[in-house]
C-alpha cells in the first residue's frame, strides 16, 4: 500500500465491504459513486450546500460530499439504494411518487433520504417543522409542497405503523 492509502471496513446498505488503497482525502461521495458504484447520492455543489449527496452515516444524515471517506471506517452507511427492500419501496419512496415530489430528479435522493431520517427524529409534527429539518436539501424546481406533502403521508404511514 502506498503512503496516503488506508484501508476501510464499512457496512453500505447492509452489506460489508473491504477496500484496500483507499486515498486518505477521498470524500464518503467519491467512494460511494466511484468505487462502489452507488450513484444515487449526487454530486451537486461539492460544498455541503445542496444536500443532493446525502446519505445516512451510522442512521444520521450527512453530506457525502464533506466526510472523508476514512471516517466512515468501521460504520453503517445507507444511500437512496439501500431503502427499498428488494421490490418493495420504502414508504417515504411511494409517498414521494404518489405526492409527485419531483420534477428533475436530481436533488430526489438526498431528498428521500432526509426524508426519512427527518421522520426517525421525530421532526414531523407540522409543515413548518418538516420545512426547517428538511431545509438542508434544495430542490431548484421547488417541489417543496409536494415534498412536505409526502414527508406527511410516509411519516402517517410509518407512526400508524409502529
């Protein structure tokens, strides 16, 4: 192994994975697109502004694009194709299609992801909380209605669930 190479153990959508050679400053997003790829998380403003590349990093969102890859060692990592399970798409999913909470696409699986985690924190009681947890993540064709509309509808769904 080179000097500036680490090798990583992480578990991506519940699978373990083993990298050997990893560059010590590539991002968790390069990793993911690039080395396992996982092209869902998107590159958007490379800055952590645009919330286009978030993922779950130990059931918390972040942005890809501002954690080093290294610190991602030894812990769970769930990306936008780790929600459904097999056919069946997560509810967040199928509230974001029937709500029609995208036009582009682009931003949609940092959205669905926020989404979730936005619910497992608890911040749904109302429009203007989901609003401000969900604030993270930009949607430059403002599908904001639709989204805070799905956002309900999941949370609903999964609350009435559990």
């Amino acid at each position: 192994m080179f000097a500036g190479q680490l090798d990583l153990r992480l578990r991506v959508n519940g699978t373990a994975r083993e990298l050997a050679g990893v560059g010590a400053r590539v991002t968790l997003l390069d990793l993911l697109r690039e080395q396992l790829e996982l092209t869902g998380a998107k590159k958007g403003c490379n800055r952590g502004e645009c919330g286009a590349c978030t993922v779950l990093l130990d059931g918390r969102r972040v942005n890809a694009c501002m954690v080093l890859a290294a610190a991602a060692d030894g812990r769970e990592v769930t990306t936008v194709e780790g929600l459904a399970s097999g056919d069946e798409l997560h509810p967040v999913q199928r509230a974001f299609i029937d709500h029609d909470a995208f036009q582009c696409g682009f931003c949609t699986p940092g959205q669905l992801i926020s989404a979730v985690a936005c619910i497992d924190e608890g911040h749904v009681s109302d429009e203007a909380e989901i609003r401000e947890w969900m604030s993270g993540n930009i949607c430059r064709c403002s599908s904001y209605p639709q989204i805070v509309e799905a956002v309900k509808a999941a949370a609903a769904e999964l609350q009435g669930a559990g």
